[in-house]
C-alpha cells in the first residue's frame, strides 16, 4: 500500500540541523525606549540593530546578513548562519564578519541613541524552517545572553574558535590569521569571559579621529545619566557600572598606546 507523504513528513525529512554561528541579542533599556519614543523612530534602531547600518564614515563594510538567517521579535534578534553545508553562500570570513557587524552595530545604537546591548555568540546545531530559528545552539546562545552576559557585552563561546581551527572554510588567508583577527575584536573580562571589545576596535573603523572622541564623549555621557537615572535601582546600576569601568580601561589602554 502507497501513502501520500504528508508536509509533516517531509518537515521531519527535510529539516535538519546544520553547524551554525548562532548569535542572540537585545537592547537593554527598550521598555524606556518603547515609552518615550515615536514608532518610527523605534522602528529605525531596530533596523540599526539587526541591519547595523553605519554612519557612512566606518571604512570596512560590513556584508548584509541574509534576511533568511535573521528572526527579530521587539528588541529581540537571533541570527544563525550555517558554516558548512551552504554551498549557494560561501562562509568565508562569515565569523569575523559577523562580529565586526555586531561593534558597528553596538558603536551605532550608542552614537545615535544612547542604546546598548547584551547578548552570546556560539557555534553549535541549528536550522531555520518556518521562519523560526531553532536548535541546541540557540539555547546555548540564549543563555549565554542571559545568564552569562549580565551587563552591556556580548559574550563570544570559545568553542567559536574550535570551529574556526576546523573549516577552512571560514578563513580568508589561513587559520591563525583567521583566528588572530577574530582575536583583535575581543576582549578577556575579570570573569575569563571573552567578550567584543566595541569601543576599541571602532577606533579604528573611522576615517576622521574626531568621530572616535564624539564617540567616546557620547558613551562617557550615557554612561553617567544613567547611573545617575538608576541610583535606586542596584539591578540596572550595576550593568552601567561595568559599562563605566570597560569605558575607563579602553580611555586608559588608549593613553598607555599613544
């Protein structure tokens, strides 16, 4: 006897797991954002965020992320990229690049809206089927973002680095160039967590070095409103206050340089 393969079977058939660069993302503060702002205005840094367009003046552009890779829900992003099995989308240079979109994307929200953001980046099982993106390494990502994270950093999974060493795929000379400029956009917190290093690395996406001292103005004074706004409020004081002595060692590691 013959059976019609129903779209439940063929779901189960056809969707399947790829090893993907899974990256989970949101805005602190956008309850405050949501009550004080225009809807086109929230519109525009949701477009920010997930699209991190730039001011014109970053020299690296930063590829767009396929649509298809991307699933947003308020101020809510997850991005999975498959590293191995796309054939029709090259990988090459998917890691590196994707963590420069996220300093852009950081570097952005704060110059044009004061807005900062928490989140993970792993390595591991994921797909995409009904616009959905789902997997062990989505939960990985999510818990990273919120358990790991904790203040204004997004945290980067070491095993980012496994994948790297092992899919020659991903590097655009060889590996421990690949690795090393991967390397360049992180940093090591006080936790042993490596986190990207956004206000360091934007430094030098600037054509002009006065935008990179507006910049830094501008996070100085974010920084200071709000610890200032939350006094009362240890949970969201203390995420500024991490913010305060990641703006200070940058501010410092930048005179010992010079």
């Amino acid at each position: 006897m013959m059976f019609c393969a129903t779209e439940s079977d063929m779901q189960k058939r056809y969707v399947k797991y790829e090893i993907s660069l899974v990256t989970h993302t949101d805005i602190l503060g956008f309850g405050d954002l949501v009550n004080t702002q225009t809807a086109g205005h929230i519109s525009k840094t949701l477009r920010v965020f997930r699209e991190a367009i730039g001011p014109p003046q970053y020299k690296r552009a930063v590829p767009r992320i396929p649509a298809e890779y991307v699933v947003n829900f308020s101020d809510l992003c997850i991005m999975s990229r498959p590293l191995r099995s796309t054939a029709k989308d090259p990988p090459t240079g998917a890691v590196f690049f994707q963590l420069l979109h996220l300093v852009h994307a950081q570097a952005t929200l704060i110059w044009n809206d004061r807005i900062v953001i928490r989140g993970g980046v792993t390595v591991g099982e994921a797909t995409r089927s009904h616009r959905q993106i789902f997997g062990p390494a989505v939960n990985c990502a999510y818990r990273l973002e919120s358990k790991v994270a904790k203040y204004a950093r997004i945290v980067v999974d070491p095993k980012v680095f496994d994948e790297v060493s092992a899919n020659p795929r991903l590097w655009i000379h060889d590996e421990p160039s690949e690795s090393e400029a991967i390397r360049g956009l992180l940093q090591t917190d006080t936790d042993g967590q490596l986190f990207i290093d956004y206000l360091g690395v934007i430094r030098d996406e600037y054509d002009d070095p006065a935008d990179y001292d507006e910049l830094l103005d501008r996070h100085a004074t974010m920084i200071k409103d709000n610890l200032a706004k939350h006094a009362a409020n240890p949970n969201v004081r203390e995420k500024y206050e991490w913010l305060e002595r990641y703006h200070s060692l940058t501010v410092n590691s930048l005179q010992r340089a010079s």
